[in-house]
C-alpha cells in the first residue's frame, strides 16, 4: 500500500462534489477559524453551550493555486486574517461579505454541510479582513467568478502600465483582453502552452515578454512526478 493512500483516503468524509453544467470547478481557497481556548465544562459541553465568543475569534482567508496532491511544483499563496468587526469601528466587511458568497454559491447544493460550517458562513460576512504590519498594502478586495456572472477579466480596470501574468495555463481571449487593457503584457507560462498559442500571441505579445519556466524531471519509473513544474497562478498589474 502506497504510504499516502491512507492519508488521501481520509478525504471522503471531508470532501463534497461541487457540478454545474457550464464549467469545471477550479477555485482553490481556504477559510478557518481560531477560536480562543478555554477550559473544558462537560456539562455544557454535554447541552451544546460551550462555545468561545465569536469576537474574540480571528478568521483567516487562504487563495492558493494548490490542489490536493503531492506534486513538488511552483505554488503561490495569499494569506489575510481578521476578525468579527465591532459597529463602533466603522471597518469594511466586504471582503467578508464576497467571501461568504463565494462559499454560498459553491455549496448551493450541498445539503449535507455541518452545521459548524454553516455557521462560519454566517460569520464570515461580519469580519473585517486586514493587511495588518503592511508598509504598502493598505486594503485588498475578494474576486470571484462563475458562470453566468462577471468573469475576472471583467473585474480589470483599462489604463494600466504593464501586467504580469504566471499561469501554467493561459487562454487567448484572456491575454487579449489584458493587451487591450494594458500597455505592456508579460506572460511566465509553460512551453507547450505558448507553442499551442503561437498563431495568437504572436502579433500580441512581444517575444522577450514571453517567459518559460522548465521543470526537473522526476524519478524514472511509472510514478514520476516533475519536480518545480508550473503551478502557480499570478497576475500582477500596475497603473
């Protein structure tokens, strides 16, 4: 036995199928709650009442290009905490409140959702995310895309200097809708994605904008998984 199939296995009691018919499910984001610890009372453990005050609770939002294997590829991570906003404070919960609907949505049509999680979503559209210790990131914002709603592309502001885009997967109508939005347009991909799209970005894109990252070959045998291949997905823009 594989030893991470045990480990794997114990995703089928975790893990609900998300299907609609117009799109593949594709988004990786994570969402916990650190609750403050306190002692142990049976007895109200017993009647469901031990629960830690939700102010004092602090939420932590992951995006994250990782899915769930053991592939050793290029990953980027964005991590923000926050925490239940008091009314006296005035902070924005928007953040919160895209979030809460990006996992409404997605869980539409799940009914077997534990009730903790239920309530975490009704939570999550009270808390006021932050950049807290940032020198130069003074808010941040939560896109999401679906079918039938606004792409993300459609999120982009016109006007901007140059955008810089890492994806091991790259769509023509998306680069084209960056080059017109932008001045300049950098791409990191992989080879074989910019050789399928050659015809197109050719006219598009200039050659020394165009980057390739190579991965090391992994282990001979059936099981070899390249090591550093291309993963992460990032577009960074300036204006």
């Amino acid at each position: 036995v594989h030893p991470d199939l045990g480990t794997l296995a114990s995703f089928d009691r975790m893990i609900a199928e998300v299907r609609h018919a117009n799109g593949n499910f594709h988004p990786k984001v994570w969402l916990l709650k650190y609750s403050v610890r306190q002692a142990l009372d049976v007895d109200e453990r017993a009647a469901g009442r031990s629960k830690g005050p939700a102010s004092d609770a602090i939420y932590r939002l992951i995006c994250t290009s990782r899915n769930l294997t053991l592939a050793s590829t290029w990953e980027a991570v964005v991590c923000v905490e926050g925490k239940i906003a008091m009314d006296r404070e005035g902070a924005s919960v928007q953040v919160g409140r895209s979030v809460a609907a990006f996992f409404e949505r997605a869980s539409a049509d799940d009914r077997s959702i534990p009730k903790s999680c239920q309530r975490l979503l009704k939570e999550i559209g009270r808390v006021s995310f932050s950049i807290e210790g940032s020198t130069a990131v003074r808010s941040c914002d939560f896109f999401w895309q679906w079918p039938g709603l606004k792409g993300l592309d459609q999120q982009l502001d016109s006007g901007g200097k140059i955008a810089l885009m890492v994806s091991p997967f790259v769509k023509a109508g998306f680069l084209k809708s960056l080059a017109t939005k932008f001045s300049n347009v950098i791409v990191v991909s992989r080879q074989e994605e910019l050789d399928s799209l050659w015809a197109t970005i050719q006219n598009l894109i200039p050659l020394e904008n165009l980057w390739v990252v190579k991965s090391i070959g992994g282990d001979a045998g059936a099981e070899s998984i390249d090591s550093l291949e291309l993963h992460a997905k990032i577009l960074l823009c300036e204006y």
